[in-house]
C-alpha cells in the first residue's frame, strides 16, 4: 500500500493519464482476481441443526480425502472381517497399538461371522483393555463389532479355503461378508476405509500414512508370506492383485455369466502381470503400479469410493467376484487403483494339508534317524570288538605257536639203511611197525600242543566275557570260528601226516632210483 | 528505450511500481485469506504422539494443518472424542424384515435425493401412517444454488417437525451435501434429453449411493426410495408396500393433469423405467459397445418392452404383482438386506443399464427377485 500512495505522491501533472492507466491495470487485475477466488468459493449454504434433536447435517466435499489426511483430522474407518480369529487377535492388537495415525481418529469395525472358537469374548477383551488404557493416545475412537452368520459352505483350513473348486462359492460369499460390514459401518465422515486381515504377522506401524500419502483412490502394498526352510524362506501370498492381460480378457470371454475366475490357479492360465512377482527386495517402495484386480488383505481407499457405491461383488462381475471384482468395478467407477511392488507386508504362514503330510513326514523322518543312529552307535561298538584287529598279535604269537608243529629242527629223520638192498617181508613189516609208532609219538605231542592252544584261547574267550557280556551272537559266531580253526587245524594236522608218509615214501622212492 | 513502443510496457519500464505494488497486495491478500494457518492449542497433543513414536518421527510430520479462514476449521467437522470404553455391539442376526414390521418395531430409512424442496411432498410424508419413531430420513441435495434452496426449505420445515411433540418427531434425520459437481440445469426439458440422461443418471446414482451407504444404519430393516417430486401418495405406502414381504417391490408411478380434450382432471403414466425384458431389448443390447445404455421412453430406442405404467387398471386389485426387469426409483421398497448385500445404483453401464434399472440388474444378479404394483398408484408433480 505504501508503495502505491508514495508512487502517486510522486506524480507530475504530465503523467497522470499513465497513472490513471496504472490504476485501471490494478483495478482490473483485483477484480479479476476477487472474482476468480468467489467463483472457487462456492458460499455453500449451511443449516443450522445444532440444536435440532437427531438431526445432522454433512457436506460430503470435506470428506474427500487428502494425502496428509493425518494432519487435517481426517477419519478413518478401520474395517476387519474375522472367522474363528481367536488366536491372531493377540498378535493383531499388538500391530493396532503400534499405528502412529492418530488413534482418535481411527474407527474401529469388526464383522465377526460364523466362528466356531470365542473370536467375539476374545475381541471383546481386547478392545476394553485397549481402550481403559492408561494412555489416551492409544484410545481409538467409535468402535462397532457386528454379528453376522452367512452359513458356512467352505471350512477354514488352508486347503479347505485354497483349492479351486472352492473359490467361486466363496469368494462370494466373502464378498457378501465384507459388504455388509462396510455398509452399516461407514459413516457420513469417515474420509478413508481401511481393510485388513486379522492375520498378518508383519506390518509397519506407518502403514496407513505409507499408503495414504500416494493419493489414490485404492491402494494396496504387495502381501508375502515366510515360508520354513524346506519350502525356499518366503513366497508370494496375495495373488489377487494384477493388473489385466489379453490372455485374462480372452479366457473371460469364453466363460459363462456366472463363472468367476479366480488368479493363481493352474486350471485358468492369464498370463497377468502380478504385483507379488514385481517385487524387488532392495527396490524403491514408493513406486506405484497400475492394477486392475486387487486382493483383500490390506487396503487403503477413500470412502467416497465405497460411498459412491463400489462394492465387492458377490456375483460374477465382469467374471470375478470380491476384491478382484472390487478392483474392476473401481476401474469402471474411473476410481485409481494401485499398487506398491516394493513395498511389503507379511502374511502368516498358514501350512497347506499337503505341507501338514510334509512335516508329519518330516517328524517321523526325524524320529527315524534318531533311532538309526542310536542303533548305529551300538552296532558299532559291537562290530569293532567282534572284529578286533589281531594281525599285530599274531604276527608276534605266530612263531611261538608254528615253531612248535615245525618238526624239522626238533627231530631228525634217522633212515636205517641196513638190508634195504635184501628184501625181507618180515623185517620191512617191522620197520613200518617201527615208524607207526614213531608217528604215533609224534601224535601224542601234536595233541599236547594242541590243548595248550585252546588253554590260550579260553583265556582270550574270559578276557572278552569280562568286557562285553551282551553280545552272545557274536562270541557263539566266535566260538564257531574258533571250532572251525580247530577243523581246521587238525585237517592241516592230517595233510601234514600224510606229507610225512609221502616224504619217507618219496625218500624211500629215491633211494630205489 | 525507443524499442519500448507500447505505452503500457513503457510505463511499466518507467514505473515498476504501478505493476509491482497492486501485484504485492493480491499476493499478500492470499496468503491471508488462503494461507495455511496452525492452532497453537492442538500442538501439545501432537507433542504427546510423537513421543510416543520416536522412531517415526522422522518420517512424517503429525503438525495439525488447518484450512483457509472462509471454511470450517476440520476440527468441528469430526464428532466430538469418544469416551474411553465406547464400544457398541450389534447382532445383525437378530434384524429381520418381515411383513410384521410395525408389530417387530421394524425400522425404515426413507430416501430422498432432493434438487427442489416441494410443499406437497413435505406434506404428504408427514401423512404417512407408519409409526415415525420406527422411521429414518435421509436427504442429499446437489452442490449448487438449487440444493442453498433447498436446504433453506428444509432447515425451516425440519425444524418444525423435531422440536415439535416427541411422538410425533423421526428417530433420525440426515441431510448431505453431494460432494461432487451436479448438472446445474435441472429444467424439464433439459433433464429428458436422450444425450444428457446419461450424464444426468450417472450423477443421479452417485449420489442416490451416497446417501444409501452413509444413512444405511445397523438396525434399518427397509429403505423406502421416495424420489422428492411424489406428490400424493396412499396414506399408508410403507405398511401396503411391506405387505408383500419382496426383496424388492415397486408402486407404479402417474401424474395428475387437465385434460383439455375432455375438459376435466386425469391421470396419464409418468415412470416408464418399470418394464419387463424383452426379446428386442436383449437383442439391441447385444449389438450395443459396453459403455453405451438403453434409456426407457425414447422412439429411437424402440424395446418393445412391456411397461408397468401401461399395466394399470383402475377396476383392478391393487394387490396384484407383476415381476419386473428394471425399475425407476419414484417409490420403491427395498429390504435392508439386499443393500448390504451390495445393491446399488450403478453410475456406469451395468449391462447398458444404469442408475434404478441397472439396480434391478444387479439385485437379480445377487439372487433377489423384483417386483411392480401395476395398480397401486403414487403421483409425480407436475410442472
């Protein structure tokens, strides 16, 4: 302003048709620029209700949504389906105390259906636990639990709920779960509806603003889930989210109304590009893809898509149904969808009756090998004292024991020559009496050698009972041998007789010669 | 400074200031009027949170932004906080619709898009019989000058009826403000046009779901669809609708007018979305692209549909039932249930139908059947 009154104080008689001109360009400019900001301004007209009974009045344009939702107080509606979820809630609230979104502006809506275990007395206690805590940051703001049974076609296990003949049915029936929670729950201004599964195991506490700050209209991060070890660590679990191919249009077309495809399956083969297997550990999360089918474990949308009436279909839209429906009709909302390949949050792992028959397997294995190797140890230590090594020892006892039945160096063979060249029968009878009796001598030693051998090993045997007295198999098998060495000695006993009849027949031969 | 032929250029060259100092005001203008200001008061709480969460501190900042001075401070727009245990619980096993809902306390949520507040309307809502604690209202007006007006009337005629005696006040009532632009021109003419109606249906059913989906409450058995121009209806429309005990039942819907042929008052069709499929129907459908639409009531889209408008027989039981395809939305009862199931009012072409009859659409396609009275009558207003 002073600038303007010092500029006009300033002014010669000559220059005021450029000073009228001046300030006809700022007049005009101003009311151009009053004019603009009006026509921006819209001067809604707002009722005055506040002191009507049961009477509310809402402009539905503040509750847009905006990327910073968190500063602008902007609500959210925190929306949870739970199925006999009793054993995930600890681990669920623990996640729910960590959201750094501020908690008074997050509302809380539970749909608990057909469970079998005490989901509701468990939620239940939870809930007054967090919200009696000493802390009021932790306090959330309206919370709403809804009771709703749909009959159950499907059960809840892994495979029960995985295999293919089951998703059509219950993807529908899903869907017609999710729906009547999000139908009754949101509220005029809410500005976000946030979707999550009770069982997801790891999540940042950010995750809300993570999601939010894009400015979507849907947006969901990429779901994986750990794996154990002898299935490779960790692996894609939400196959819903994709973006859509000609191979996904073309199977579409040639199914009938009420057939839902379902992503992930060998039985229908689209060839889509799936947000899970975009995924790079050490990649940007910030970065976005367009998806046109999404899944349902975490969601991030802003209500006026839900209030605008797009819903998870519970019949075959565009031949899907539920989240992946959901997907689509917000496509034909013109709504955004999108996904964050980089950006991951982990599902439980949950086995599958295959992976169940795999680890009963896996323990039985176990508990078999155990065994085995118990049995090995024993096994062992009987073999090696069965199978003693005695080659030193006998290399030693060798010389002892053979010198003695080496009869060379002991006894020589006196040969009487006398009359051999007169043959006498009488005398030749005599002479072999003679020798029959020198063998017979020689017989009676071998014996006593014989009984001092067996002296031995009856130590050997004591020495073995005093160290092992278990193993009767082998000392029988022992014995056995020890029998058959004495066949066996004896037959070399005989053989050697017999050489010796031959050697004095052969002596006797080449005397003749 | 010859080259400078312009006047204004030259005088701007002379005097910078001239341009300079109305430049400077609109700017500081702005920022006054638009500029982000903070409330000091809300900077302790944030202090609280932040320390809770060291280590995100860094990621984002929980500063509390307002907005420019001339809108409300998003503080009011939230309801107050809670108190600590606030914990509601609902067994939505327990709600039912049953053709006893006035013995069952049944509740029912009536639904008014609103772009012009009419008297007649107003009093003849206010004669329905159905116990008005058991009823819920629900009205959206378009953002525009015809919803200000509206909202005017509404205000004043609200007022009236819920500081009024308390049996005689609703158990609820919801007044939204559409969020995105509506068509401003609203004249007869205009909104029959074959190439607006899609545009206009399109918007129409936004904002039909919005009020649908934010006044649908946990305990709403029935949501009655009255359009605001229904002028004259029976006095007992709910209990004679809910009677019929169908997922989905429509009146069939007329206009009173002088007859200048015959010189005395008359009755003529008004709704032709109330029709059954036919044979044509499915055929033209079939060679249309997917994002074009059948529009009721217009020559160059020839159907030979059988319309319920055509159906009504004065001499006729006002009890009898037809089946039908697609439905327009003057007076329509629904059962809660379907709703939740995700029946909505489809602003894009649902198999090339949309808004009401796409709604019919996809209320067969979850399995629920639709209904027309061809003989119970309510009456539109007649410009």
């Amino acid at each position: 302003m002073n600038s303007l009154f010092s500029f006009k104080s300033k002014v010669f008689p000559e220059t005021i048709p450029k000073l009228k001109l001046s300030l006809m360009l700022f007049l005009i400019i101003l009311i151009l620029s009053i004019k603009y900001f009006l026509s921006n301004l819209h001067f809604d007209y707002i009722p005055n209700l506040d002191n009507v009974p049961n009477t509310f009045y809402y402009d539905l344009a503040n509750y847009q949504g905006s990327p910073d939702g968190w500063q602008r107080y902007e609500k959210v509606l925190f929306c949870v389906p739970l199925r006999d979820a009793e054993s995930h809630l600890p681990m669920f609230f623990g996640h729910m105390k960590n959201l750094t979104y501020p908690h008074n502006l997050i509302d809380l809506a539970f749909l608990v259906s057909d469970s079998k275990d005490d989901t509701m007395g468990s939620l239940r206690s939870h809930l007054q636990e967090i919200q009696n805590d000493p802390n009021p940051n932790l306090h959330f703001g309206e919370i709403e639990i809804y009771e709703k049974d749909f009959g159950q076609i499907i059960g809840q296990g892994f495979s029960d709920r995985h295999g293919f003949a089951a998703q059509g049915p219950r993807r529908k029936l899903m869907a017609r779960a999710r729906n009547w929670l999000w139908t009754v729950a949101i509220k005029p201004y809410h500005s976000w509806v946030y979707w999550r599964d009770a069982d997801v195991e790891t999540v940042p506490s950010t995750i809300i603003e993570d999601l939010m700050h894009h400015d979507k209209d849907v947006i969901v991060p990429n779901v994986w889930r750990p794996l154990p070890d002898w299935l490779g660590n960790q692996q894609p679990y939400d196959l819903n989210s994709w973006q859509e191919s000609d191979g996904g249009l073309q199977l579409a077309n040639t199914l009938d109304e009420d057939a839902v495809i379902v992503e992930g399956y060998l039985e229908y083969a689209t060839w889509r590009p799936h947000l899970a297997y975009l995924r790079d550990p050490y990649g940007d999360p910030e970065v976005e893809m367009p998806l046109d089918g999404i899944g349902g474990v975490s969601i991030l949308s802003k209500a006026k898509v839900f209030r605008t009436g797009t819903h998870f279909p519970a019949f075959s839209f565009e031949k899907h149904a539920e989240t992946e429906a959901f997907g689509k009709m917000c496509k034909r909302m013109s709504y955004s969808v999108v996904g964050l390949p980089h950006y991951v949050i982990w599902h439980i792992y949950e086995p599958s009756t295959d992976d169940l028959k795999h680890m009963e397997w896996m323990a039985q294995e176990e508990a078999r090998q155990k065994e085995e190797e118990k049995l090995r140890k024993i096994y062992q230590k009987s073999w090696n004292q069965g199978f003693e090594d005695v080659q030193d020892i006998w290399k030693e006892d060798r010389i002892n024991i053979l010198k003695n039945t080496d009869m060379s160096k002991h006894r020589k063979i006196v040969v009487d020559w006398s009359g051999i060249d007169e043959f006498d029968p009488i005398e030749e009878e005599v002479k072999i009496v003679d020798t029959n009796s020198k063998q017979d001598k020689e017989k009676e030693k071998e014996k006593e050698m014989e009984i001092e051998k067996e002296k031995e090993k009856d130590k050997d045997k004591d020495k073995k009972d005093e160290k092992d007295k278990g193993k009767k198999e082998i000392d029988t098998s022992d014995s056995q041998q020890s029998s058959d060495k004495d066949k066996k000695s004896k037959k070399n006993q005989d053989q050697l007789n017999k050489q010796h009849v031959n050697d004095n027949d052969k002596v006797l031969a080449d005397f003749d010669s | 400074m010859g080259i400078l032929r312009n006047p204004y250029l030259r005088q701007i060259r002379r005097k910078p200031s001239s341009i300079l100092g109305p430049l400077t005001i609109i700017i500081l203008l702005c920022y006054l009027l638009f500029g982000t200001s903070n409330d000091p008061s809300n900077n302790s709480n944030n202090g609280q949170l932040s320390n809770n969460n060291l280590n995100i501190q860094n990621k984002y900042s929980y500063k509390p932004k307002n907005k420019n001075l001339f809108s409300r401070a998003p503080s009011d727009l939230i309801p107050n906080i809670l108190p600590g245990d606030h914990i509601s619980h609902f067994d939505l096993n327990k709600l039912a619709s049953t053709p006893m809902a006035v013995y069952n306390k049944e509740k029912v949520l009536i639904l008014s898009p609103m772009s012009k507040f009419l008297n007649q309307y107003w009093a003849n809502l206010l004669k329905l019989t159905y116990p008005r604690e058991l009823i819920e209202l629900g009205f959206i007006v378009p953002r525009n000058s015809d919803g200000d007006k509206v909202l005017n009337f509404l205000e004043v005629a609200i007022k009236q009826v819920q500081t009024g005696p308390k049996e005689k006040r609703f158990s609820k009532i919801t007044i939204l403000r559409q969020d995105n632009d509506s068509i401003r021109s609203q004249k007869e003419k205009d909104r029959h046009a074959l190439s607006i109606q899609k545009e206009r249906r399109s918007s129409m059913a936004l904002a039909r779901n919005s009020l649908l989906f934010t006044t649908l409450s946990p305990f709403t058995s029935w949501v009655l669809w009255l359009d605001a121009d229904i002028v004259e209806s029976p006095t007992t429309l709910i209990q004679d609708l809910i009677a019929h005990d169908k997922p989905v039942i429509s009146a069939n819907c007329y206009q009173r007018f002088f007859d200048d042929s015959k010189k005395k008052e008359s009755i003529r069709p008004y709704d032709f979305n109330n029709w059954v499929e036919s044979e044509e129907g499915l055929k033209i459908a079939s060679n249309m692209r997917d994002d074009e639409i059948i529009v009721e009531g217009y020559a160059n889209i020839a159907t030979y549909r059988p319309l319920m408008a055509h159906f009504y027989d004065a001499n006729g039981d006002v009890n009898t039932e037809m089946q039908l395809d697609g439905i327009g939305g003057a007076a329509v009862l629904v059962k809660a249930d379907v709703h939740r199931d995700g029946a909505m009012f489809p602003p894009f072409p649902f198999y090339h139908l949309i808004e009401t009859e796409g709604f019919a659409k996809m209320t067969k396609r979850l399995g629920y059947e639709v209904f027309g009275l061809p003989n119970y009558l309510v009456y539109h207003y007649n410009e």
